[in-house]
C-alpha cells in the first residue's frame, strides 16, 4: 500500500443522533458510556473506510465531559483521520450537543481513538497514506505526532515512579489527603 494515500476528506464522518430518555442516568443526564458508544462508532467508520479494511480500537485518548447532554438534545460527532502510521490510524472526533428549542449548541469534548486496520485473517495491516489537504489537515497530523511522543514519555514517567512508589517512605502524601490509613 506505499504508493496509495486517501485524502482527509475522503473518510471524513459525521454521525447525529437524538438522545432518548433511555440514554439517561438516574441524573437525568445522557451515560457517558453511550457517548463513549457512540464515538466507538464513528472512528470506526472513518477509520474502516481510510483503510478500506476491518478496524479494531487500541486506545482512547483525552476523554473529558467537560458539559452534561441533556435528553432531547440532538448529538453530532464529526470524525477524521488525524494521523496514519504504518498500521495505526488516529481519528479525531469532535462532540456538539445541539438543542434546537433554546438554539444552544455545546462542544462536549474532542477526543483522539487509535485504531488499527486487519487484513481478513486477522492480521495487522497497512494503511493508505493521507494526503493534507489544508493547513487545518497539517496541524492535526503535527499534533497528532506530538500527543504520541508525550504520550509515550508519560508512559515512561509512570512506569518509573510505580517502581519507585514504596507506601512506608511515602506516608506523608497521605497526610494531604482525604484517606485515613488503618495498617
Ligand atoms: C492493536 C493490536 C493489533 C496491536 O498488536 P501488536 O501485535 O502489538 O501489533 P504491532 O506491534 O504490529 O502494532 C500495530 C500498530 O498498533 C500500534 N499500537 C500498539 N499498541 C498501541 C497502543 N497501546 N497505543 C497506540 N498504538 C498502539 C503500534 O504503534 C502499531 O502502529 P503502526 O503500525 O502504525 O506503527 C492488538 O493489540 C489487538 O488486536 N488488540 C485488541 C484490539 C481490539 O480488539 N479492540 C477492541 C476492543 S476490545
């Protein structure tokens, strides 16, 4: 697949949907879960048709609802792919709830889901490469490197303080917390 590339626009999706009193917590108040749902969805669909395969989901970053979606409000996802690898795609989806009574429209969030495309056994495969467009196309993908090495570097920094975490040595980060130790 080296010499094929597919535009940004060509798999660019967008899904609405009417939130029903069944999507509702005992808040009243759309489950995060379905939007997580949802958005599973729609970077599969962007994501399968960039690829022209299958696609699985590897990780979801930056999820934050920052706004509660309100029963009634209709919700609108316009996902693209930000970033390909070899075998990996990023697509960014970006969350409007929109109540068309009051003519409000919120951004929820704006989230990034890896995914990675499969041949028909199974098997990680390549993708298109992504022609940009636009200078919008340009800096998502230049974000999208940047999110991954920092992503990497905090996996590192984790990984390095779990292993120095030792609970004893470390009693007074308890203290400014709201925990009470009983050992
Ligand atoms: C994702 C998966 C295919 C990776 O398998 P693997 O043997 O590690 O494959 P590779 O090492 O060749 O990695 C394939 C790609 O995934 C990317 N990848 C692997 N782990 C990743 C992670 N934690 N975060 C982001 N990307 C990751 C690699 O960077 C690579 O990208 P590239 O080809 O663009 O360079 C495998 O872990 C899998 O099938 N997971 C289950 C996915 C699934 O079923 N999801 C549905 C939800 S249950």
């Amino acid at each position: 697949m080296d010499d094929i590339f597919k535009s940004v626009s060509y798999s660019q999706t967008t899904l609405t949907e009417l939130m029903i009193p069944s999507y509702a917590n005992f808040g009243g108040k759309i489950h995060g879960g379905i939007l997580l749902s949802l958005m599973d969805k729609v970077a599969y669909a962007c994501a399968s048709k960039h690829a022209g395969n299958y696609c699985v989901t590897v990780s979801v970053d930056n999820v934050e609802f920052l706004q509660p979606v309100d029963v009634g409000e209709m919700v609108s996802m316009f996902a693209s792919v930000n970033y390909v690898g070899n075998s990996s795609l990023v697509i960014g989806i970006k969350v409007i709830a929109e109540d068309f009574k009051i003519g409000t429209v919120k951004h929820t969030n704006t989230s990034y889901f890896t995914m990675v495309a499969k041949d028909e056994n199974g098997h990680v495969t390549q993708v298109p490469g992504l022609i940009l467009e636009s200078k919008d196309d340009a800096r998502r993908f230049l974000e999208a490197i940047k999110r991954k090495e920092l992503k990497n570097t905090y996996k590192k920094e984790l990984h390095n303080a779990k292993t120095l975490l030792e609970v004893d040595s470390n009693r007074h980060l308890f203290a400014k917390e709201r925990c009470k130790i009983t050992f």
